[in-house]
C-alpha cells in the first residue's frame, strides 16, 4: 500500500549525470526502469510498483516515466506481516543495519523447519519486539550441529541485492572446520559435482550433479592430538579484529587458490584445521568435499567420521560483502 511519509530504512537518492549516461540506450529520453536496472535486479522492484512505492519527486511513478538529472527518487519499503510464529530467544547478534541482521547461530538449533522451534522463530521474535515489520528471509542456510554467522534479510530488495552478491561471489563466506587426519597440500580448490544420493539423506559426489567449489588453506596441523573443539569458540586465531564488524574500502578478490590437485594423505591420525571459503552452496557442501578428499568433519560420522560424542567441527567464520547502499566493503566476524 502506498504511503505519504519516510521512514528510516527506505531508499532515497538523486538522479546523476552518471545515472543518466549508464542507463541510456539508443533513445533519446531514459526512463525510471533503465536507470533502476542499472542499480537492482529487475525481479525485486516488480511488487513495489506493483504497491506503488516507487516515487519520483514525491509522485508515485511507472518504470516508463522519463527522468531527469536532479530528480529525486524514492523507494519506500513494504510492511509485511511476519512470517513465523514469535518465540523469545537468546541472540547473540553480531551486525545490523536497516537491510541486514546477522546473528552468531549456536549448535543444535535448526534454521527454519517446520514443526520445531527454529532460528527463524527467534528471529520473528527479534523483529516483532523491534517493529520490524517484514519476513525472515534468511540468505544463507546452516546445518543444525554448524555454528556462526548466519545472515537475515529484511526486505525482498535487500535479498535480492545480496543473492545477486552470492551469485556473483562478492558475498563472501568464510568457514572454520577441523577435518580428520593430517591434510598434506596446503591449499587447494576441491571443484566437485554433488547431487542428492538415493537415500535421500546423504549428498555425494556425482557426474551428474551441480559443479560446487571449496577452496581451503590449512592453519594448523595436530598429529597424533584429540580435538579441542576450537572451531566453535567465539574467539580463534584467524581473525584477531577486536570488533565484530570491519569496514573496507579495498576490491574483493575473486581469485580463489589453484594448486597442486594431488590425492591428499588420508591417514586418521590427528586432526588439521582448516579455512575454508565456500563458493556455491549446495547442501553439505564442504562435508562431502573433505569426506571426498579422505579427511571427514571431525565427529561427521554421516560422512564416514569416527564418532566423538560431539557435534562435527564446523563454523561459519566470516562473511564479506558490499554494503547496498553506501559500496563499502563490510566484514562481520563470528
């Protein structure tokens, strides 16, 4: 539904030269869609003009209106009902703005599924108690036993901007993990195709699965040494930023690490910590890769690890990505 007044998360910005030039084809006159398609994914822009909440000026506008330099455009955001049922929860919440809510997820908690109490559920709570009005759109998904950064949208243009990021891997996802055996190449990028096995419970890798990549570098090498648990502590040895959150200016790096694809050692003896940046998300990803490769999560045992007795060693560790409304690059540590 439309409306009059601004709120604090809503779009607004003037129309530049540049905006003008980057969005003119062979006509002459350029039109608010252009100029839009230059900025966002058409896709996320169709229901806001649809609920007429795109302005030009102060007036309600069409993606076939011809702007101008200097006009002023304004995106007002959609009020949404909450999709979950509210339910109080402890979150430990390490970055928030007005696009995006990104909380440390502990062990044991599932994301979203259906007929239990989920993050999604906190989340709701969270943004209920807060007045925000919107669904939970989560951007990624983690394990129940995976613990960290977990990111939440809070409105269709935001997840549709921040998808677009992932697609383009300039959304970056960092994660900790101790894997079984002593992982001999230092680093390498496993690019494996992985689909469903027929049990309907287990991933494998399979010809005719969907390309995944995960690049990995080691950090520590434990012969002969049980494991600590380290990657799921709050404070680790990647990242010493004192704070949370880290802002850069500097381009992403898009070059992953490319070295020698020899069979890794596979012997079971200790346990090696590994970095690991995941590049596509397919389900279970980086535990069937080290599962592939001889080295299991630590405790994976769905993936051929011994048992422990504790959850398998997995972290989501850092997330990098670009700031949608001001281009600086953000770094919120778990």
């Amino acid at each position: 539904m439309a409306r009059k007044t601004h709120r604090p998360d809503d779009i607004l910005w003037t129309v530049t030269a540049a905006d003008i030039e980057a969005a003119r084809s062979e006509k002459t006159e350029v039109t608010l869609g252009a100029v839009l398609d230059t900025r966002y994914p058409r896709k996320s822009l169709v229901k806001l003009f649809e609920e007429k909440l795109i302005h030009i000026n102060g007036h309600k506008a069409t993606p076939k209106d011809i702007i101008s330099e200097g006009d002023e455009i304004w995106i007002a955001m959609a009020k949404e009902k909450i999709d979950y049922e509210p339910i109080e929860m402890d979150l430990h919440i390490l970055y928030e703005d007005d696009d995006l809510l990104i909380v440390d997820k502990p062990a044991g908690v599932t994301v979203n599924s259906k007929d239990q109490v989920s993050l999604a559920n906190g989340v709701a709570y969270y943004f209920k108690e807060n007045g925000i009005k919107r669904k939970v759109r989560f951007l990624n998904r983690l394990d129940r036993d995976t613990t960290g950064c977990i990111v939440i949208a809070k409105s269709g243009l935001a997840q549709s901007l921040y998808q677009q990021q992932m697609d383009d891997n300039t959304f970056e996802k960092w994660y900790m993990a101790a894997v079984e055996g002593i992982v001999e190449v230092d680093a390498d990028s496993l690019v494996l195709p992985m689909d469903r096995s027929t049990d309907g419970i287990h991933y494998e890798v399979n010809p005719k699965g969907k390309e995944t990549r995960t690049d990995y570098s080691v950090l520590c090498r434990h012969p002969s040494q049980p494991v600590d648990n380290s990657v799921h502590k709050l404070v680790n040895s990647v990242d010493i930023a004192q704070e949370n959150v880290d802002i850069e200016l500097q381009n992403v790096d898009k070059h992953g690490a490319n070295v020698d694809k020899s069979v890794h050692n596979s012997q079971k003896c200790g346990y090696t910590e590994v970095l690991v940046r995941l590049y596509t998300g397919k389900t279970h990803q980086i535990r069937v890769a080290f599962s592939h490769i001889g080295h299991p999560l630590v405790g994976d045992t769905l993936y051929g690890a011994q048992p422990t007795g504790q959850p398998f060693q997995l972290r989501a560790q850092k997330v990098v990505f670009t700031h949608m409304r001001t281009g600086e690059r953000i770094t919120v540590t778990a």
